[in-house]
C-alpha cells in the first residue's frame, strides 16, 4: 500500500485536484435527507472533499483521518475541524454524527475482517436513523476499456475487499439498510501510457513490484501504445448510502 504521509503533497494534483472534490462532494450531499446537521468525514485525506462538504449551508462537518501530513493538510483547509484518528476506532463517542462519509477508503482495507471493523465504528457514530455515504468498486472504476486496460489486462489483482455486495452485507450486519446510491466522474484522473508508467514505478499497483520484471513487461507494452501523454477517458465512481435503524 502507498504511504499516504509521503503521498500528501501530490495527492491533489495527482487525482483530479478541485474538479474531482467538487464532483464527489455533491454526489455525497446528493444522498444525505435535507436535514443533516453534522457529518464525519472518515479517511478525509488532505481535506479537499471535506472543504466542500464544509461549505455546504447548516452543514457542520468533522475530518478524521490516520496520516499525519494528510490529517495537517486538511486542517489547514478545514481549520479546527480535523482530527487525527484510526477508521477502525473512531474517537467519538456513539450516535455523535447525523451523516458518515467514505470517499476511496474502502477499498484499501486488508479485508473483510477490517472492512467490518470501519463499517461497525461508521454505524457506532451515527445517531439513529443517521446515513453512511461510502464510494465501492473503486478498482473496477478505473477500467474503461482503453487500450491502457488492455495492455494491463493480464496483471495480478488483489480480490477486491469494497465490492458492492459485500459491502451490503456487511453493512446490513450492523444494522444499516439501503438507502440510495449516486454516481460522480474521477475529472482528471483519465490514465494516459505514461503516466500509467509512472504509477507502475512508484508501486501504485500494489500487485507488482516497481522494480520487478512484471513491471518492466508491462511498461514496454505501456510504450508501444500511441498518443503516450493523452488521457483516457476519467473514471466514473460509484456511492452507496445506507441508514441506520431507530430513527
């Protein structure tokens, strides 16, 4: 897994900046009921969503994120509003929060045994009758049928841990139930050869190793494709929201 200390200062840049943080907050919003006052912002990162979700009228909203130079970044965009904090043991007390968000956070999980152990903290915060708003099949986003995800085809894929009906269940086993879901483009983040080369090389892929023979193999085929600095299509991620019981 990629450090996300070290991550922080190109996180933005790297992933779609303000337009990506616009999209995936008005998605968020977009499936919370009319009347949420506060929100946790879980795996809030550099705090470039959370700013979003903070702006939004009558919307008081918590960061919390385990990275320290991500956590420093999003209060200095959030001030007073971040805390440092573990997903799997949130430090708030039960039934603070009307809404959670997790925005890319799932899919970094090691498995379902923690995927549970996030989803129960989630559940744990929320009031009654409060929502979850959390992004799934992440990995499966990225592939939009470019000659890139060709060439990339034959790689090795870690089983996916934030699958829609996985994450269902295991939200229904701590008493969540469906209650929406949305889609949001990944602006910016359309992969082109080079910089696909570029993520090979600093272990993006977590399957490969960066300086291994499989990563050479596929940065050649990476190189014989055309138009090496042009985009591909962005990604298009999906949200699920789901409610607490007892509202």
């Amino acid at each position: 897994m990629l450090d996300y200390s070290k991550e922080a200062d190109r996180y933005d840049a790297s992933r779609g900046g303000e337009p990506r943080a616009a999209a995936a907050a008005d998605a968020v919003v977009g499936l919370l009921p009319p009347d949420t006052a506060t929100l946790l912002d879980v795996a809030c990162g550099t705090g470039l969503v959370t700013r979003r979700l903070a702006a939004r009228p009558g919307l008081r909203v918590t960061g919390v994120d385990a990275a320290y130079r991500m956590a420093r970044m999003a209060a200095g965009r959030v001030p007073g509003s971040v805390v440092l904090g573990d997903s799997r043991s949130l430090p708030f007390p039960d039934g603070t929060f009307d809404a959670v968000s997790t925005v890319w956070l799932l899919h970094l999980l090691s498995g379902a045994e923690e995927t549970s152990a996030v989803v129960a903290e989630c559940a744990r915060v929320l009031r009654p009758g409060g929502t979850l708003v959390t992004t799934v099949d992440k990995a499966t986003s990225h592939d939009v049928g470019s000659d890139i995800d060709a060439v990339l085809a034959p790689r090795p894929i870690r089983p996916a841990v934030d699958r829609a009906e996985d994450v269902e269940a295991c939200a229904a086993a701590h008493g969540l139930t469906p209650a929406g879901h949305s889609r949001f483009r990944g602006h910016g983040q359309g992969r082109s050869p080079r910089s696909t080369v570029d993520d090979l090389r600093r272990g993006w892929f977590t399957q490969i190793a960066p300086e291994g023979p499989l990563a050479e193999r596929f940065a050649a085929g990476l190189a014989e494709l055309p138009d090496q600095e042009v985009p591909r299509p962005d990604p298009w991620f999906t949200l699920l929201a789901f409610r607490k019981g007892g509202g």
